[in-house]
C-alpha cells in the first residue's frame, strides 16, 4: 500500500476513536517519545512554540486522558472530525512527513451542530510495533480563538 | 485495488448520487434483502432498532424515491456530502464491515448553508453482480434532533 | 498507483496550496490551455456560461493572483478545503473527467468560522511535464449567493 493510502487509513483509525469517546485508545496513536501539540495558524507563523496543549511523551497523553474522565466536561456534547486526504512528502530518518486538513464539527445536547474548528495536521509518521504511529502531531487550528476548555483531543 | 480503496469509491459515488439528485440511481447500491436504517447515536448505543427511517428491501427503498419524488419537498434545497475515509473491518460471510464519517451541509434556496447532519455510516458490504453494494447501512446521526421531514436518503 | 488515487493527491495538493496561502503555486496546477469557471449549479445546469469568474488561460489564472495581492483583500480571513474522493470517469483523449465534492470554511480575523462555499470541482484532468494538471476545472457552487468578493480561487 502507497504512504498516502496508509497514512489515509490512520487518520481514520484516529477520528474514529475520538469521535467514538475511545479517548483510552488514542495514546497509542503515538511514540512513547512523541510531540503532540495544539497551536493556532497565527502562532505556528510566528514559530511560537507554547500553543493550547503540548506533550511530549505518551504518559503525558494518557494522563489527558485521565484528566478528560475524570472533569467529565466531554459528555455534555459530542465531535465528528472530517479529515482530508494528506500530502506526504519525503521519508526522512525522522518518518513520513505528513500535512493534512481537518475539520471538527460540534453537536451540542440540544442538537444544534457548529463548526468546532478547522485547521492541518502537521505530522511525522513512523513505523512501530507493526503500526504507524504518530512521532509527531502538530495541530494547527486556523482559528486563533479556541474554547477556553478544549474537552477532546483534536 | 484495496477494500479501503474500493469501499472510498463506493462511497463517493453514492454521495454523488444523492447530492446530483439522481435518487432514482440510489437504491442500486444496496442488495435486494438489505438493510438501511437512519437513527441517532444515542438510540444506537441504546439499542432502540426503530429510528427515524427504516427499509428492509430495495424495494422500499424505491418507494421511499416515490414518496420523495411526489412530495416534491426537496427541490426547495440542496445537500452536499462529504465522506470521510473508511475504516474497514475483517471481511466475515456476512460482507466487509466499515465505519465512515460523514458530513452533510445544506443548502436553502436563499442561498444560506448550514451544517445539516454529522454522523458514521456503518456499513456491511458484499460484491453483487459484479459491483460492491450495501447489504446494510446504518446511518448513525451525531444529534438526536432531526428535521421533522427528512428529505433526502443520507 | 490508480486514477482515483493518483487524482485525490492532485486535490489534496491543490488545496493545500490555497489554504496556505502560497496562491503563486496556484496556476501550475492547470495547463497552459486550462479553463477555469467558478460558477453556480443553477446557471450550470441552465447553461448559463459566464460564472462569477472565468480564465481561458494559464496567464489569466497568475493575473488573477497578481490582482488579489495587490487588492490584499485575502489577508482579513483564511479558507480551509475539505475535499472528498473523486468519482472517476472514462478517460478520454481529452483527459480523465473527475467529480469532487468539496467544502471550504471561511476563518475569520475575530475568530468565526463559517461555511464559506459547498460544492463540485468537474474536471478533465491530462498528464503534463510529469504531473497531472487541470485542463479543465468547473468549480459549480451548490449556492448561488456568492460573496460579492471571492477573495481566493475554490
């Protein structure tokens, strides 16, 4: 199978468990040494490197998860991520690197659905453990205003 | 060419469909003994079987274009799907299985767009004379609030 | 690798390209004796030729980015292209035709994010100087209301 194809199936398999609450699965989307970050266009422009979210180790993403369960804030509305096919450019030593758009779509209690967010992956990918896993995911939003509380991961 | 490949397909050509109002094309992409439901994700993970729609054979869903066509009630707006890339199951007797993202705006004739319905398809699939098509379908919509007439097939 | 799939990275790459702003790109995706028409689904199926805009040629397309710099209009909000899979025709001696559905948000400077535009890239789409380009590319608007400005190519 082509990088585009498999890089195309992980970010499936990635949605889908967010979307589905499987929030316990989505560590192991990663490295043990992984970056994951959330950052807005603007600041990612200006190479700021802080942004909304950072991690750097899959501990760190499990204690997110934990930290989700237990606020509790995610259940009172749901998200569905509608991602696009990705540009894949060279493999280097350091993975696949991957840019991707994505859209997020949130549907309130009362059933009323909003545009969440919209933005690009920026990703390096890696072969581990017989999957693809994320070395690193940059999560560029285009919007420069976020929700104070960020319930999920993106 | 892959399951995922042939089920994308598959997909973007039944969003075409719809979305270019050649519903009368729609019921070709199920089996005569099929299964196609739209419900909520909460009736869904509740295991309510009825929902908001609910056809066992082609033919119904043939008569469900009928209806449509008669009511005439969707020409006063416009759908636009956009289907995301499947994760696709072990392939059992029972066809392949696959979950897919979906989004769909819609368009009103005053030329407002808005986000009309978000949700997965669940899907078992199975090759019939000579194309793949759904012998189940089950379209779980994020919101539990639904337009009162459900215009179009989603 | 497949039509279906060799067309999809055009599409990813083409929106990626806008999305990030780098609009010079943007005519090296057509042949220099493109057409390309930004149009309404009402005046397509009518017909109708003209469109909110139309370019005859690879020089019409870098006029067109020389003008939106210099008008700098694009700098107030930025667009985000969620692209689905292609529905791949015969290909002829006039190319591969290919219907896309996309989707583009519009982000505001304060934040806001809407949907900008739903509808159909219909393409015919020819190998040249080692990579698929446009030949044609009729961009047909679910929506006949346009902003007054369009700001960036769709």
């Amino acid at each position: 199978m082509s990088d585009l194809l498999r890089v195309a199936e992980l970010n499936a398999a990635y949605a889908a468990a967010i979307d589905a609450d499987r929030l316990e699965d989505w560590p192991d989307f990663f490295v043990d040494d992984c970056v994951y970050k959330i950052t807005s266009a603007e600041n990612h422009k200006r190479g700021y490197g802080a942004g909304v979210m950072y991690a750097d180790s899959h501990a760190m993403l499990r204690d997110r998860v934990t930290a989700l369960r237990s606020a509790n804030v995610y259940e009172r509305q749901s998200y569905r991520h509608i991602v696009g096919l990705p540009v894949i450019g060279a493999a280097g030593t350091d993975g696949i690197p991957a840019e991707t758009p994505f859209l997020v779509a949130r549907i309130m209690r009362d059933g009323r659905t909003d545009l969440f967010a919209t933005g690009a992956y920026l990703d390096r990918i890696r072969e581990e453990a017989g999957r693809l896993r994320f070395v690193e995911r940059i999560v560029v939003c285009d919007s420069s205003h976020f929700d104070t509380l960020l319930a999920i991961p993106l």
